[in-house]
C-alpha cells in the first residue's frame, strides 16, 4: 500500500504573483493534485495567481461550493471534496489546496480541514492576507502597538456593525459589495466616514482608493461596490 | 543630482525564511541601503529572516526604538531615522526597511512612513503575519465566514480587554507575555479558557502549542510566557 501523503493549505496571497511565498512555489511545484474553489462560471481566482506555477499535466481538481445563504449545500459539497482528496492522500497522492490570501483567514480550506484534520496529515502554508495589501496600497496601517483591530464582515446587520466597531482603534470592513450603503450610514453614524479610506480590487486591474467621505455613490455601479471592496478606518492617528 | 529613490517597507514573514514573498526576495537583494530595527542588545530578528538574501557589503542601518512607556524617547528615535533614511533617498540610493511579519500590522515601519510620506515614494511589500503563522501551526482558524475578529494586545487593562472581546467571533490576543495571568483571568471570566489555544514562539525553535486550560502556570517560567506568545480563541466552532 502507498504511503499516505499530505494535505497541504496554500496560500497564494492576494494577487500579485510575486506576493507568493517560495514555501508556496515549492508546494505548488511539487504536488500530485492541485486542488482550488472555483466560482459558478468555473473559474478560480487562486488558481490564476498560482498559474505560472503549475506544472503541465498535473492531475487538477476544481471544487465548487453553493455561496447561498442555506448552509446545507455548502456542507455537503465539503463532506464530497474532503472524501475525494481524502482517497487521494491514501493512494499516496499528495493534494495542495489553493488559497487567495491565507488559508485560515476568511477562507475556504479551514472547512476542508476541519474534516480532514485527525484522520490526514496537514500542513498550512500561510500567505499574504488580502488586507495586509489593502493596508501597503494605503499607507493606512492595520493596526500600531497598543490598538485593537477589530476585522468586520459588511454582511452582518447594523446593529452588530456597531458593537463590532465600538470598542476597536482600527477597523477592517470587508466584503463590502452589496452592503455599502449600510456601511456607510454606520460609519457616518459613528463620526467616522472621514477617517475611512475604500478600496475596490486592492492589487487588481480595476484598482481604486478613495477616501470615503469623497466616495460618491455614482461611482458604485449598479451591482455596488465590488465584492472584494475593503473599508479601513482608524479611529485616531499614530501617536 | 541623483535621481530620488524610493523606500520600501518590506515584510519578511513570521519566521521561516521560506515563508518570504518572491518580491521581498527581489527588494532585498537589489536595495542599496538595508534598514531594520534591533533590540537593546543590538540583534535583529528581521535581519536574521533575510540574512542569506543580504548581500556582502551592502550598507546596513541598524536602528533602535527605545521600547519604554514614555513615548517621547521612541518619537526622538523615529525622527532620526526617518531623517538619515530621507537623506539617502535623496542621495539616490534606495532604502529597504525589514520588517519581521507584515509593516503594517504591528510594525515600527508605520512610523517612519507616517514621517515620510509625501516627501518620498514609499512602497510596502506585504509580508505574511505572525497570527497567520500561529493559525497555520495550530490549525486553529482565524475567522471563518461572517465572523468577527478581534486582534487585542495583551497590554491593556482589564476591562478593555473585556469589552475588545465581547462581540468577537474569534479572537488573537497578541503580546502576551508577562500578562499572561491577567489574560488568563478575563478568559476564565467570560467563559472562553476551555476555547482557548497558547503559542509560545510560534514558527521559532522554542515553540509550543497548548489549550489554555492545560497550560499550568509553572511551565511559564520565571519570565511569564514569551512575549512572542499569542493565544488564539473561538467562541464557536465553525459550522
């Protein structure tokens, strides 16, 4: 029998290939399959970030889990992807799933894991958070010595936005899209939409900073924000 | 007169030199002047990082921030240095900055960058963060989904540290320490010890990973855990 082999969780950081670490580029160069989440359309922004990387001919393994607001589809489409890399790993195949980001901040893999962890080895390369690039395109710092830095998904409703963000120095709004407006009329509710800073697409093509309280609505579009939008904001400056 | 050149906060991870980006590689390697910070006995973690990457006879620009609770001494210490780094940018000689994780994330670089931008082109290569690195080894997931992370440093009193947890998902409390029987306390208090996971130099050679309710405060040593120690908390599990 085959010797088992390990699940690796990649993180391929938030975009920029060069923003890999060379622990990813061994991994990724060297597993037996390459597993990653794709969306509806079947495409994968990890998998993209990692191409230039990806040996010809490697065994590849799409994985899509249903984004709706039931959770059941979401378990049962982990329960089949942790039972396929599972049978992997016992044929002696090592697996490296790709992660945007880092593995276990606000992604995927940990589901995988959660599964897996116990019955297969795992090891987790850890990468770049989209927010550290969201912080280096801004010069805004995530958070300084003594500062509590509170991450807030823009999903949540207004009334948890606001004890989310009461007791932090420095807030992460993420995955914004939709939700703009809420957001904004919680922060100027706050006293702070002059000290938020938005960006749409840190590190992609369609890259934008704007300063909140000069963000026009306009400018939003019809869908809203980007899904990937990030509002940062500190409450005071550096001392 | 030379061209002016540009300084870059560079991150170069938690640890492993492996866990470096491609890009921080690159900046190393080609930068004219290598800034990093050091502790009172002159050494430098960030420098030990990226110590096979620095090349024979580049010059080095060690800098000390007295870390007191005064802050005037640290101001002093940041304006000097943001003073010899603006004079070898006009010089034409571009600076690195090392920075250990991210040099936005609980970093000295904000401070030199809150000093010189607008005078200079700046440019942070974001690094990987220590907690990225402390969720990797312990497989303990930052934030999942729609939950709220709070980043909380160790230092402050009890109450804010209570009320920075209170309306947390997940929670990583950072430079821990000598407070680790205060932190240990306030966990006690909100019913969360049991949810609770301890490393002590996460990614280094002395480390060690326990849950919070198996950590026996004689195994902290006459020190109290390691400063580097952080505790990570989920209020539930992922689901």
């Amino acid at each position: 029998m085959a010797k088992e082999e390990t699940l690796y969780g990649v993180g391929v950081g938030p975009g920029d290939p060069k923003l890999m670490t060379i622990r990813a580029g061994e991994v990724i160069r060297a597993a037996d399959v390459l597993a990653y989440p794709v969306n509806g359309a079947g495409t994968s922004r990890a998998r993209a970030i990692a191409s230039a990387l990806i040996p010809a001919g490697v065994t590849e393994m799409p994985i899509h889990i249903p984004m709706r607001s039931e959770r059941e589809p979401a378990r049962a489409a982990y329960d089949a992807a942790a039972q396929a890399i599972s049978d992997h790993l016992k044929a002696g195949r090592s697996v490296a799933y790709l992660c945007v980001g880092d593995p276990l901040f606000y992604g995927s893999f940990m589901y995988l894991s959660a599964r897996l962890k116990g019955a297969h080895k795992i090891e987790v390369i850890p990468g770049v958070a989209s927010l550290s690039a969201c912080a280096a395109q801004t010069l805004v710092p995530l958070a300084g010595r003594d500062d509590v830095l509170s991450v807030v998904p823009a999903t949540l409703g207004e009334d948890e936005l606001k004890s989310a963000l009461a007791a932090a120095d420095s807030m992460a709004i993420i995955k914004v899209g939709r939700h703009f407006a809420k957001v904004r009329a919680v922060l100027r509710a706050l006293g702070l939409e002059g000290r938020a800073t938005i960006l749409e697409s840190a590190t992609g093509e369609s890259e934008r900073i704007t300063t909140l309280d000069k963000f026009s609505d306009e400018t939003i579009g019809e869908e809203g924000a980007h899904y990937f939008s990030t509002i940062l904001v500190r409450r005071k400056e550096l001392s």
